[in-house]
C-alpha cells in the first residue's frame, strides 16, 4: 500500500473536523487554534515533536480532554465503535496477569477473573492470532517483550471492530516482524473503509504509508499528502521549539 495509490473503498468510519481547536492546561497552551479535516475511511497521521499537542489533541478526539472550538464526527450512517491503541502499557510486571486475562478486561463485561466469556472468546482469538500472539495467550503479561506487549494492544484495539481508530505512536516498541504485523492491519483497515488517525514518529513509515500527514507543534504548520509535505524545510520547522511559521500551510 502506499500514499500514491489508495484503495478505493466504501468508508464505514466518520470524517473528523477540527475547527479553530485550542487547548490551555493552567497558563500554558497546547494546542493553538488547530484547523484541518480527517477524511472518511482515510489512514490519517500527525506528526510532530514531543510535547507539541499530539496525543492531547487525539485524547481531545476522545472526549477526554476539555477544548476551546469545535470539533466534530461526521458518519457515513450509524454512529459506529472507536477504538484507542496507547502508546505503551504501564502495569506491575508481578501481576499473574496473562494475554487471556488482560485481553478478558479489556473486551467483556464479565470479570475477567471469571475468564473469557463465550460471547467475546472467538472475536479474542481471531484478534491475537492476526497480531501473531495467539501461541502466548497463557504467558503473563510481565513476561512479554515490549513488542510483544504492543501487539497484545494492538489486539484489543480490534475488539468491537472499529470505524474510527486511534493510534498514538503503535511501532513504537514493535520489532521488524511486528512491523510487518501493523502494516498488514492496516491495509485491512484501509480496505475495511476505517477511518484511522495514526501518532507516529518513523517519518518513512508515514510517507509510505499514510493518505495524508498532518504536521503538529501546538498549531497546523502543515497538511497534505505525505510525498509533498514532508520536506527537510517544512520538517525543521516542525520540529523547531518555535515554530517559525504563520499558520497552517495546506496541500
């Protein structure tokens, strides 16, 4: 797959607006009147420095942060299931918390202690083994790799399948083969007309992989496909503590 030829599908996830967005944490801003739009069914990724506003303006998305300006979910129909991949796991490696165990806490109702539920068991299943866990679901928790435990996440995140995914920086901890992994789910995505919004730092990954980038230090400082918008000047500023430009610059 790549930017310069998407797949034609039928969306099924919703089409994201921010509008004039601003975020303030007591007296310091971050996010600056942030303006650009997430189209229906797209893979989506926001780039940018730490601490420029990624992860607040998707946890804004969330509903889980407090915002200035509007911010709105168009759907194609029924609105339709969200899922959040995180960053990274924190949990007490000690835990005799395995796959099954996490992945019944984070996906059913009953208690997990109870073990899976007929209901979710299949769906758990399917989930881990398109990820390649599916041979680890007695292993603890604690002592999986960090790619490993990342996989485990990306798992939970197809459980309900979502129309609107949230991914804040997924490769982060993945090995070659967990690459693989991701960059298959994905295509599915895609294919499925989910609408992705992808945090990520490996710049080649995005420019090969997403439909359109949106670039992020507490304001827009770019927006559009990939191949055009990620130059060594506009990264610069990017990643710049200052940002030198006057707003957004849109392709």
């Amino acid at each position: 797959m790549s930017a310069a030829q998407p797949l034609v599908t039928l969306a099924t996830g919703p089409g994201v607006e921010f509008d004039q967005v601003s975020l303030t944490l007591g007296q310091t801003p971050i996010l600056d009147h942030v303006s650009f739009t997430i189209r229906p069914g797209s893979v989506h990724a926001l780039v940018g420095p730490n601490g420029g506003g990624k992860s607040s303006l998707i946890k804004t998305l969330l509903g889980q942060m407090p915002h200035q300006g509007r911010l709105c979910l168009n759907w194609p129909g029924a609105t339709g299931p969200i899922g959040y991949v995180p960053q990274a796991l924190e949990f007490d490696r000690g835990l005799p918390m395995t796959v099954d165990d996490f992945m019944a806490a984070m996906c059913q109702r009953r208690p997990a202690f109870l073990g899976l539920s007929r209901k979710v068991a299949p769906a758990i299943g399917e989930a881990l083994a398109r990820v390649g866990m599916q041979d680890k679901r007695k292993r603890r928790m604690g002592a999986l790799s960090g790619g490993e435990r990342q996989r485990v996440l990306l798992a939970q995140g197809l459980i309900p399948a979502p129309q609107l995914l949230v991914l804040d920086e997924p490769m982060s901890a993945l090995d070659e083969a967990g690459a693989r992994v991701f960059e298959r789910l994905l295509t599915d995505w895609q294919q499925a007309g989910v609408t992705v919004v992808w945090i990520e730092h490996d710049l080649a990954a995005v420019k090969r992989l997403a439909e359109r980038v949106t670039g992020l230090n507490r304001r827009v400082l770019f927006d559009g496909p990939p191949g055009q918008t990620l130059s060594p000047e506009r990264l610069l500023d990017l990643f710049a503590t200052h940002p030198t430009g006057n707003g957004s610059n849109n392709v």
